[in-house]
C-alpha cells in the first residue's frame, strides 16, 4: 500500500473508533446540548481488575460519565474549602495513590491535624473509612472531610457552584432536571469520582 494511501485509511479508522467510544474523549457531554433536559447522564461500568474480588457496592451500578467528571472536578476545586486554600487533592495527591505522601500529619483548614491523609484507592471493597473506620459510606466520607478538613461552608460553595456555566450544566447532565445544586449531589459526585480510583 502506498503510503498516502495508509494514511487515509489510518485515519478513517482512527474516526470510525472515536465514533464508536461509549466515552467521547472529546466531551464529556457526548454530543448532549440541551442543558436542561431529562438527560441523566450516560451509564459508566468499572472495569474489575484481574484477581479483585467481585463488585458488591450498590452505588457501582448507578455511575455515570457526567457524575464522575462532575466528581473529579469538585475534588480539584479548592473553592469547596473556607478560605479558598485548599482542595480534596490538596492532601490526596493522584501520584501516591490519593494520599498524602506518607506525612506524619496533614494540615487542613485550621492547622495539622494529628493523623496524615489515607490513600483512596479501592475504596469500593472497603468496609469502613478514615483511619479509625468511623465512616462506611462513601458520600458520609466526603461529607466529612468536607467540613471537618476543608471547613466548608454549604450556603458560600452552593452559591460559587450556581454562579459557574460548566458547574450547572455538569449538575443537570450528572442528575438530570431540574439540575439543583445541593450539598447531598455535592457528595454523591464525589463519591462517583472516588469509586473509580482503583
């Protein structure tokens, strides 16, 4: 085959994949624009890793790609936090497995605190959270450290999420109409993006 040749077809294919990915890698809207629609979202499948045992959380099933990125997004977002300092991955760094490094302590909103952070990962075949396993939910976890770690105040990030275009869209494509930004979606986002960190 000649090479102009090969090429096109190279390309063609690599079209005819992108087309046929479930997850557009372009837009996690998939081709979606009506912002306020009854479009809840398109179903996101966990892969279970060779040898892991099997997937009993009740939450696995009702992922979506919208609730993941919305997800993703609010634990980058250091505007959840009090002063605007600091975000869930402020002390959950991706590159050590969602922890903190192995830090004696972390610091939080008002100083050190007296544990260091836990990694999150697998959190789908944990039975309880925090190091003294005092949480067995993932939304109650983010709830938590939400505002015990970050020192959230609801009203203040419910008001900067409403205010951002990309927020309210990802809230009404993550939890259909009428998109609502509430503390409790707040978590369940969180707790999607959390339960893909295998």
């Amino acid at each position: 085959m000649k090479r102009p040749g090969f090429i096109i077809v190279c390309i063609c294919i690599a079209i005819i994949a992108i087309r046929g990915c479930r997850h557009n890698p372009f837009s996690f809207f998939g081709g979606q624009t009506d912002t306020d629609s009854l479009y809840a979202g398109r179903k996101y499948t966990i892969q279970r890793p060779f040898k892991f045992p099997p997937i009993t959380d009740k939450y696995a099933d009702s992922l979506t790609y919208e609730g993941v990125e919305l997800g993703r997004r609010l634990f980058y977002d250091k505007h959840l936090s009090k002063d605007g300092e600091k975000s869930c991955a402020s002390c959950h760094f991706v590159q050590f497995a969602f922890s903190d490094s192995g830090r004696a302590k972390s610091a939080n909103e008002t100083g050190l605190t007296r544990r260091n952070a836990p990694a999150l990962q697998n959190l789908l075949w944990a039975k309880q959270l925090f190091w003294d396993g005092k949480i067995t939910g993932l939304s109650e976890q983010a709830k938590d450290a939400a505002h015990n770690e970050l020192a959230m105040v609801t009203d203040i990030t419910i008001s900067y999420l409403k205010s951002d275009s990309v927020y309210d869209a990802l809230f009404k494509k993550a939890f259909g109409r009428p998109g609502d930004i509430t503390e409790y979606k707040i978590n369940k986002a969180l707790q999607q993006f959390m339960t893909t960190m295998i």
